[in-house]
C-alpha cells in the first residue's frame, strides 16, 4: 500500500511526527511553489491545514511552532518550500487527532510517517479516533537520517552545529559554529526523556552502545516533586537563579580543598544531594537551589556515561541532541565542560540547533525517500 | 567527583548513652595484652581494631623414656596472637573510649591509627580519652589494605547475591591470585579503584550518584530522615507508579533493540506532573533503582574500559544490605549481559579498619603470616533485610565483632591441586542444601552433650572445668542457633566449618584437647600390638597382604578389636587407625623402596593424631622394627598446617608444599572419612590419588546410596598421568 503511494506522485501534505514519551515532535512542508493549477486542485481540507499551521505559533494551550529553526527555501522532492518545527505534550495526543478529525485529516489519502515510541503505543488511537494509517519508522533510523540531512542542508548559511569555545573559562566560554565534515565516527547522544547512546560509523551503520535512564524526564520529574513546579520551562528558569552547590557535597566540603592523591579539585560534587542528609541543610536550601541540583546531577551523570563510552568505543567527537537541551544553555556548557575536563581536553562535545526534531526529520525523509 | 564514607550529623536518632554497659567477657576481649590500636569512624559506626597476644593452654606432648607410659601430655601456656575488630554505633563512641581506658595495662601505645570521614570529628575526644596521639591514614589505602587482607586470608569472604534462590548467598572458592579487581566503594559518593597488587592501586573513577544522593535526595523527597528506613520504605513500594518504562513509551517493548517493556526508560519520568500525589514507598523505590542502576553502568563501563572481571561493591550504601546488594546485582547483570558477577564482602564494613590497623602494625610484617577467622569471636554476617527474625533484631544497634588468629604457619596451596582456582575443600554445601543442613545442625546439636561430658572428663583434676565446660556448651549451642538461621553466617556452611566452630569454641573455653588422654592410652595400647600385627602381615601372601594393609587403613577394626558404637560423629582415628592401620600401610611403601611424606594435623582435632604425637610414635615403632626406611629419610614427617578431623587442600603448610615439590610426588593418599569424605571427595589431583575412608554415618551412607561401613576406596588417574618413583604422600 506504502510503496504504491510512493510510486504515485507524492501527494501533499508532508508531515513527519516523532512521539517521544514526553513531547511529540512534528515537521511540517510547506509549499511555496504552489502552481495556480495546483491551487484550485487543492482540496479545502488541506488548504485549511496548511492556513492554521502557518499562520500560528501556538496550537491550543500547549503546541508551539518554533519559529526561530524554520528553514526557508528548502528544496524537497523538487518542491520548494519552508520546513516548520512543530511540539506539543504527548499527553495532549488525543486533542490533536480530535483536531485532525475535525479537519478530515484522514479524507486527505496522504500516509503519515512517524517514529519514536508512540508511533507503537498509540497506532490504533491514530486509526480509532482519526482514521489515520501510521506507517511507523524506526527513531534511532530516523534520528540519524535526520542529523546528517539537516546538518547538510544548513551547512550553506548558518552551520547547525556548534560548539562551545574555552569551555572551562566561564568568562571567555562562547559558542562558535563547527563544521561536521568527514563526520564520522561519532558518538550521538539522545537526551529526551531517558538518554540514547549511539556509535554511528557511517550513515547506514550504527549501533546503540547503551543509555540511562536518567535524563530529560528525570530532571523534570525531580524538579516538579522537590519544587511544585509543573513545566520544563519553570524548572529550568528555577535552576538558573539557584545554586547547587548549597545542595551538593563537594569535595572540598569533607577534604577542605583538593584531594590531591586522586587528583580530585575541590569543587567537584563529591555527592549529589550529599548535604541534604543533614537536617538543618534541608531546612536551609531554596526550591531554586533544588532545581539546579537536579539539573547538575542529571547533566554530569550523562556526561561521565558519554565520557566512558566515548572511552570504550574510541570515538572522539560527541554530538548531544534532544530536547533536554532546548533553551538549557547551562546543561549544554556544563556538558562542554565535562567533557573537556575530564578528558583532558580530547573530547569536544558537539550541539545542534535542531536539537530534538531530528526524529522527525528522518521520518519526513522517509515518506520521500523511502530507504 | 566522590569520597568514601560520608559524615553526617543527624545520623541517628540516639544520644551519647553513656549508661550502658559493656559486657566485658564478650567485647573489647584482652584488652589487658591490647597493643597497635586503629579506628575507622564512619557515617554511622565506628570500626575499632586492636592486636593482643592471647594465653591460652595448649596440650604438649613429650617423649618421656623412663616410665612405663608412651609420652607425656603437658598442659602449657601459649601466647599466639590475635586481631580483634569491633564495630559499634557511634553514639557508643565515648562509653567505649572510657571502657578500653580503664582496661587497657600496656603503657608502650603511644598513637591510634585513625581513618573515615568521621575521625577528624572525634579526634580530640580519642586523644583527650586515651592519651594516644590520633595519627591519620587515607582512606582509599586503608580500605584497599583492608580489602587484600580478607581476600587473601578469609576463605568464603566474597559472595554474590541472589535474593530468590534457595541460598540467597553463594560464596566464591577464594582464589588464590586475588589481583587485579575493581572495588567500587559506595559511600555518599561513588569511588572506583582498579587495584592491581599489594602496593598498587588507582581510583580510576567515580560519581557524585552515591549513598549520599539516595539519602538525601530520599529524605527530601519522603521526609523520612534514616537511612535505614528509607530502604525499608523502597523496600516496600512500586517504582513502576514514578518510573516511565519503555512500555509507557511503546505500549509494549522496544523489540529491534531487544528492550523489554518494562525495562525504566526514564526515571521519575511519570512524576513530571504537579497534579499527582506520588506515595513515599514508591518514591524511594524509584530513587534506588535509579542510583542503583547508574552505578552499576558506570561499574560495568569501568570494568570494560580496564578489561578487568572481578568487581566488589562496598560501602555504606551496600553493608549488608540485601535490597542494595540486589538492585546493584540486578544492574550489573544487565549491563553486562550476565558476563560479570557483582561481588560483596562478608567483612565489607571492616575494611577501613583493617587498612588502617595494617598501616600501624607495618614493622610487625602482618602480610607475611596466614591469619584464620576465629569462629567463637566473631559475629558473623547478619543480614538485615527488612523481615529480619528476632535474633537479629536484638544483634542491630549492639556490637558486631570479627576475631582472627594469626596462624603459626604460613598455609599455601597444595602444589599438586589440577586447578587451585576452582578447588572446593567441601563436599556437600549446606548453605544450598537444606535437608543436610537440618541433618547435621541436628546431628552437631545432639553430639553436645557428649562433647561436654569428654571436655570436662579431660580435666578430672580442676573443679572450674564443669563451669566452663558449660560456657561452652552454652557457646557452641548459640553459634549452632545462629546457623540454623543464619547458615550464611560465616561463608558456606559445611561439615568442616561446624566442626571447626566447635574447635574453636573449645579453645576459647581452655579445652584445647579433649581427647589427648584417650589418645594416649589408645596409642598405648596399639602400640603393644604393633608388633604382632606386622608379623602376621608379613606372614601372608603379597595379595592378601595388599587386602589386609587396606583394611588396616580404613577401619582398623581387622584385628579383633570388635566394631565401636558409634558414640559421636567421628570415629576415632588414633591409636588403631594410625599404629596398626596407617602405619603398617607405610611400612609396606617403604619397604617397596617408595619414599613416603606422612602428614598430620598441626594442631589437636577430635581424636585426630598430632603431629607431635606421631613424631614419638614412629620413633617408638622405628625403635622396634627393623624395615628399613623407618629410620631413614626416606619418610618424612610434616604438619598439614591444619586443626581439623577435614582438610583444606587450599591452605597447607607451606613446609609440607616444599617437601612435596621437592620429593616430586606422584601420588596422594587421603585417609579418613572428614578429609576423603567431608572434603576432598571431588577434590581433582594432577596427580594420581587415593582417597580411602569408612563411611561411619547412616544418613550420610544413605545419602552416598550405599550401607553404614561401607568403604570407599576412590582411585583416580589424572589423563595421561602414571606413576612414576616420585613420593607417595599420606595425608590422615
């Protein structure tokens, strides 16, 4: 049924939908080389989709198009057009295919290429309630895919990929654009929810070395226990105004300095959470406090995973992506950080703009281009 | 990014309680003689260790030439040396620093080793108390010291943990090359030290994710302040109501990466809600399985990194207990795919102070001696796992204590042993098997009274001996209960450790050999016969000779001395077994030309001969008969290095290995149903062996299939082994 499709002429419209266990990600072709010919052929119910997803920036209460990575002028399939950026909560999935019933998504004929975990969990939802067929893709496939074509299509203006400049000097630490030639082997870290590690040795070759599950979903489950918080976007702001170090026990803190036999400096965090066995140091600590701890914790825990990988499977370049790290500039430079400082300087820890759509991505490649 | 052990102000609820008082007989023992202190105070408890020399009575033998009676038995005073390890709450720290000041007589201390987060804290109170000057050591070192120690002298010490199976602790043959290893020491934080030899060690890792994290972040989230209650609460909940499982992801399991749904995808990935209460129970339950988890995949990446396949997990966070001992065998399963064991220590919480009373005792070269776990000092592994039974309720919040001897000899394996590595001394474990297990406990039990009645019959002449016979008796029947609760208690129960506790006991109770008496008059006795026994052997053909010797050996009861009742669990070995059965079965080898190396026991057990009684023996029978050898070099005379009715042929004299080595031999001939039976049974020799024992228990003749005196005579050839002219070793 998939292939037949394909061998028809791609008809419009071109999602691809990663849903993950917290956020669904969408991307979303716009057209702009629309023919006149095409326009009338257009039927209304794609037209409407096509109007209220570009002409608004927040879907409901909680979707949001992220504007500031839409990339304009993008040739697909020999069709010009502009690729929008699309989240919602993955909790909020059944608003969605309510909307897409109400728009007839389903009267459209087109396929609807997905990934992540949800593609599985909710298949039946998508077909029950919006008379939708998924055809569900792998998300490490889909990750990949979408890595490496994002990052060529954007290698002409902006760079998508960048790192951090004197990661260990926090007054001359800034971020500068890296060029991800000759890429390979490189070791790919997925910070959603819970944290994916590949090794990908070549665009079809890769393997999933290991992953925690302590990441993205963890930080946030933390935060909203220890502070009554509820969003992402309160945690991290919480974050940035406390200090961590009131939560954590550092080295200094039981050595009074460094503890020079194992080369260990003074202020790394000894114990997490270390001092929070004291009464009176509990009573003493900010809800913001807490929720910088819970972000040190989780970011250095994945970083001393990653270095030890990195280790293992003898690759040098660590690329991080995911939404953990959207608007998390303090994670990302803690990352840069790590990975510079425990290496000795022989890791360089790699971002993305795109950080958590790549799934996505991959997924619109395969309707076009089907592997 | 981590350290050892964590200092905490609030770590229990209990004040100094200065009126309590000390049992003296039981704990801080010989602090008169107590020499070389060391202190390791910790989060929680503190570890103090001490060296005192110990007097107790010994039974000698002596050639005695002009009387009518073979030898003499003395009883004399000996003063071996012994390592005492005693670790309590903290909150006893200063009734006890008064206790040992008003005990202790040795004026030449002058300093206490000290290591843990806590010394700094007590320092002051440990100088002003004892007049010692603290003098502090590194915690990694004395930890790594501590570690090599236990591994190198206690057998059974490491053990991996499985919570469901029939014996929830499998203790592992120690190894007798014990380097390299991981110890992954899980204080408030996390170290990972790669230890490669005696001297040389590297913290090649770490984390902030420790114990500290699990309590901390625990009592923020549950208010529940005690470490111990927040694993008893996580014990008790749900992780699966806060964790989001891959099976919350994908509605089932990720197949192509081979995923289970219910592996946790993102921990307290559900609790990322503000509108949800979340019930204590299953918060720490999270929380454990996330700390649990992280380190085990660090563990398990640092042992790939460093190719390195024995890991041990220690640390506050571990101790003993059974749901973190699980949750990190869980994990380290899992990230290794079941290609490395998580290791724990039974002494685990000991090794600081053992570090660092090492440190202090460097002159007196501790490292060059064999040391043994004293079974009637020690307390034993308890478990405290949260439906613990009422004996060990009461032992928590009290003392826990670890004794050790230092041997006379230093014990080494037997060279002949195929594969030392994977050499069990045992034949039946009882840790696994519960049948025996209730069978000899019963069996140990009800042999008691007998043993009391010998014990105290051996000191007709003191009147104080019903009353410590009595100690003993009271003594032994606890270790007894311990066990029947507690089989793991001190590595795999066996035949061999109930027998030796019972040793122990005895000694501890100034019973050091219960039996000599009797040894005596039997030796005596058979000695009278001797002569008239190996006439009539020689009389006979070559073949029936053969037949006759072997008789000899096994039961000793072909001369007419009529079958014994079986009146306690062994049957004698003396007298007729040694004079008229083992000795007339070397004479033949001898006079064969063979060169034989008789071994024996170093020490009294049972009825077993010492080798100080066979020292007169064989120069009372040379005296007598003429075959040549008997007088010759040509037999050799040794001690086993062991005090026990069994055998562990993994710690021998390291005299008897010498001389095996150099006579060459080629073959090994073990006598006796607790060396050939008990132990040895499955031992596999690179040579060609003997193994020869009358099997003197029903059950146990039941249990092998066959018939109460029923012999077994196992005659083994390694592939590709025969026998050559080397010596022929005899171990009864």
């Amino acid at each position: 049924h998939f292939v037949s499709l394909i061998k028809k002429k791609l008809t419009f419209p071109w999602f691809g939908m990663d849903i993950g266990g917290t956020l669904v990600k969408l991307v979303y072709f716009e057209p702009k080389d629309i023919t006149a010919e095409e326009e009338q052929e257009e039927v209304d119910n794609l037209k409407s989709i096509r109007r209220y997803l570009t002409s608004n920036i927040a879907y409901g209460k909680t979707g949001h198009r992220d504007v500031h990575l839409e990339l304009q002028d993008l040739t697909l399939c020999g069709r010009t057009g502009n690729l929008h950026f699309i989240r919602f909560p993955t909790q909020d999935l059944p608003a969605f295919l309510q909307m897409a019933r109400n728009k007839h998504f389903s009267s459209l004929h087109t396929t609807l290429c997905a990934t992540g975990g949800g593609a599985y969990k909710f298949e039946s939802d998508f077909r029950t309630m919006a008379d939708l067929q998924l055809h569900k893709l792998d998300e490490l496939d889909c990750l990949i895919r979408g890595v490496l074509y994002i990052d060529s299509v954007m290698s002409r203006g902006l760079s998508e990929c960048y790192y951090f400049e004197n990661p260990t000097d926090p007054d001359h630490c800034i971020q500068k654009p890296y060029t991800l030639e000759n890429p390979y082997p490189l070791l790919l870290v997925n910070i959603g929810s819970g944290v994916s590690i590949l090794a990908v040795y070549s665009e079809n070759n890769y393997k999933r070395v290991t992953g925690t599950s302590l990441g993205g979903g963890t930080f946030l489950g933390l935060c909203c226990l220890l502070t009554g918080c509820s969003t992402f976007e309160e945690a991290l702001k919480m974050a940035s105004d406390g200090e961590s170090t009131r939560v954590d026990k550092l080295v200094r803190d039981i050595y009074g300095g460094d503890y020079e036999r194992f080369g260990l400096p003074g202020w790394a965090v000894a114990s997490s959470f270390g001092n929070m066995m004291s009464k009176e140091k509990r009573e003493s600590v900010s809800k913001e406090d807490l929720a910088r701890a819970t972000l040190v914790t989780i970011t250095n825990n994945i970083g001393s995973i990653t270095r030890m990988c990195a280790l293992n499977e003898n690759i040098e370049r660590v690329v991080f992506v995911g939404n953990f790290l959207r608007v998390n500039t303090l994670s990302m430079k803690l990352l840069a950080y790590a990975m510079d400082y425990w290496s000795k300087g022989q890791l360089k820890a790699l971002f993305l703009q795109h950080e958590g759509y790549f799934g996505a991505v991959g997924a619109l490649l395969e309707l076009l281009h089907p592997s | 990014m981590a350290e050892c052990v964590g200092v905490d102000s609030n770590t229990s609820g209990h004040s100094m309680d200065k009126s309590i008082t000390l049992p003296p007989d039981e704990i801080f023992r010989n602090l008169e003689n107590a020499k070389r202190f060391a202190i390791d105070i910790g989060g929680s408890l503190t570890k103090l260790a001490y060296y005192s020399t110990v007097q107790h009575k010994v039974a000698k033998v002596r050639s005695f030439d002009t009387t009518a009676k073979l030898y003499e038995i003395s009883v004399q005073e000996e003063v071996t040396a012994r390592l005492h390890f005693i670790k309590f709450e903290n909150a006893y720290i200063e009734t006890c620093l008064d206790f040992i000041k008003d005990h202790l007589v040795n004026t030449e201390t002058k300093v206490i080793k000290a290591t843990g987060g806590g010394a700094h804290k007590f320092k002051e109170l440990i100088e002003k108390k004892l007049g010692l000057n603290v003098d502090k050591e590194d915690e990694m070192t004395c930890l790594i010291k501590g570690c090599n120690f236990v591994l190198k002298n206690i057998p059974h010490e490491a053990f991996v943990y499985a919570r469901h199976a029939d014996s929830e602790f499998r203790f592992q043959t120690a190894n007798p090359d014990i380097f390299p290893y991981l110890l992954v020491n899980i204080g408030s934080g996390v170290s990972i030290v790669k230890v490669e030899s005696e001297d040389q060690f590297e913290r090649i890792g770490g984390s902030s994710i420790g114990g500290g994290t699990f309590w901390g972040l625990g009592a923020l989230l549950t208010k529940t302040k005690r470490f111990d209650e927040l694993l008893q609460l996580a014990s008790k909940g749900q992780h699966t109501n806060v964790d989001m499982l891959v099976k919350d992801i994908y509605g089932g399991s990720y197949g192509c990466l081979g995923l289970t749904g219910d592996l946790i995808a993102s921990s307290f990935g559900k609790s990322a809600t503000a509108d949800k209460e979340f019930s204590k129970e299953d918060m720490a339950k999270s929380l454990l399985h996330m700390i649990s988890n992280d380190i085990g995949q660090l563990a398990c990446l640092y042992a790939k990194l460093h190719n390195l396949s024995r890991v041990y997990f220690g640390g506050f966070f571990i101790r003993g207990h059974p749901v973190t001992m699980h949750t990190i065998t869980y994990s380290i399963n899992f990230f290794t795919k079941g290609e490395v064991q998580a290791l724990f220590l039974r002494h685990e919480g000991y090794l600081g102070a053992i570090g660092a009373f090492l440190k202090g005792a460097e002159e007196d070269n501790p490292n060059q001696y064999s040391w043994g776990e004293n079974y009637a000092g020690s307390s034993g592994l308890m478990s405290v796992s949260p439906d613990m039974n009422p004996m060990q309720r009461a032992r928590s919040g009290t003392f826990d204590m670890l004794e050790m001897d230092r041997l006379e000899r230093q014990l080494v394996n037997l060279p002949l042993l195929q594969d030392p590595s994977s050499y069990i001394p045992d034949t039946v474990d009882l840790t696994e098997d519960a049948l025996a297990r209730d069978y000899w406990l019963y069996c140990f039990e009800d042999a008691l009274d007998g043993v009391v009645k010998r014990a105290v019959a051996s000191q007709p002449d003191i009147p104080e001996a019903v009353v410590r016979a009595e100690k003993f008796r009271q003594k032994y029947r606890h270790k007894l209960l311990t066990l029947r609760h507690q089989p793991f208690a001190y590595g795999s129960l066996t035949v061999r450790s109930l027998l030796d506790t019972r040793e122990h006991c005895l000694n501890e109770f100034n019973f050091p050999d219960p039996y000599s008496k009797i040894k005596q008059r039997e030796n005596d006795m058979a000695l009278k016969h001797y002569q008239r026994t190996v006439e009539s052997l020689d009389a006979l053909s070559w073949e029936d000779r053969q037949f006759a010797l072997v008789s000899g050996v096994l039961a000793g009861n072909v001369f007419d001395w009529g079958a014994k009742a079986v009146s306690d669990i062994f049957f004698l070995n003396l007298g007729v077994d040694i004079i008229l059965g083992v000795m007339p079965f070397v004479r033949e080898l001898l006079s064969r030309g063979t060169e034989v190396v008789l071994a024996s026991n170093s020490g009294p057990a049972l009825n077993d001969v010492t080798n100080g009684e066979l020292q007169i023996l064989t120069e009372r029978i040379a005296a007598m008969d003429p075959v040549a050898g008997l007088q010759e070099d040509r037999l050799t005379l040794v001690q086993s290095g062991s005090s026990s009715p069994c055998l562990d042929l993994s710690r021998l004299d390291k005299v008897l290995a010498m001389v095996v080595r150099e006579r060459q031999t080629d073959l090994v001939i073990i006598e006796g149903m607790g060396r050939a039976i008990h132990t040895n049974y499955y031992a596999t020799l690179s040579c060609e062996s003997l193994k020869m024992a009358v099997i003197k228990n029903s059950w146990l003749a039941d249990r092998l299939g066959g018939k109460l005196f029923s012999v077994v005579f196992k005659y083994e050839v390694p592939l590709g082994k025969v026998h050559h002219n080397g010596a022929t070793l005899m171990l009864s």
